[in-house]
C-alpha cells in the first residue's frame, strides 16, 4: 500500500525552560523519501512558521511511497527535550496515522533504525 506524509516539526533541546528553548530545528538540514510536488519541500516543515496550509507551502509532503519518511539533521549532537509535530490542516489529517518519532543518530533507512 502507498502511503504519503506531510508535516511540520519543532524540535527543542532538553534541560531549558519553555521561555528559553530554542527551535533547533530552524538550523537544521531537512530531508525526505521524495517531493509529491512543489509545495512539498522537506524544509517546509521546519520554517519556524506554525500554518499548516499546505497550499502555501508550509508543511512537507511525500509523493507516494511504500515507507514514506522525514527527517531532519540536527548538524550537532544535541539533547532533544521535546518535539512537537503540526499535521497538514487543510486536508487529509489521516495520511499522518501511523507515523513514527525516532530520535537518533543513524541515517540508515531513513533514520528507521534509530530508537522510537
């Protein structure tokens, strides 16, 4: 079965207060299994803005894929202290059921070998 994702990330770093966390994410490198078309960019997830319009291009978005997957290099070994995911709010809000969170250094498959 293909599947699509399509999201929007916030990473911050453990051990600050919620007044003081950084969005790490913002300087990161973003990446995905494919682009379903041009509003769908990886870095669309991570752009520092809170919309979830698609059609504006403020979320990622796979084409389909039999294993859909994002990730995003943090380019820095850092502790994650929360992460906060925003699914696409113009439509589709089922396509994000079943995803995973993984958090970890090794790219293989997509990050999938990483802990959940």
């Amino acid at each position: 079965m293909l599947h699509t994702l399509s999201l929007l990330l916030i990473l911050a770093l453990k051990g600050l207060s919620t007044d003081e966390v950084p969005e790490v994410a913002l300087e990161g490198v973003a990446s995905q299994s494919s682009v379903y078309d041009k509003y769908g960019n990886p870095g669309n997830a991570i752009d520092g803005s809170a919309s979830s319009d698609y059609l504006r291009g403020k979320c990622s978005h796979t084409d389909l894929d039999i294993n859909p997957w994002w990730t995003l290099d943090l380019r820095a070994r850092v502790q994650v202290f929360r992460v906060k995911i925003t699914n696409r709010g113009d439509c589709c809000e089922e396509r994000i059921n079943g995803a995973e969170i993984r958090i970890g250094s090794s790219p293989e498959r997509g990050g999938r070998t990483n802990p959940r």
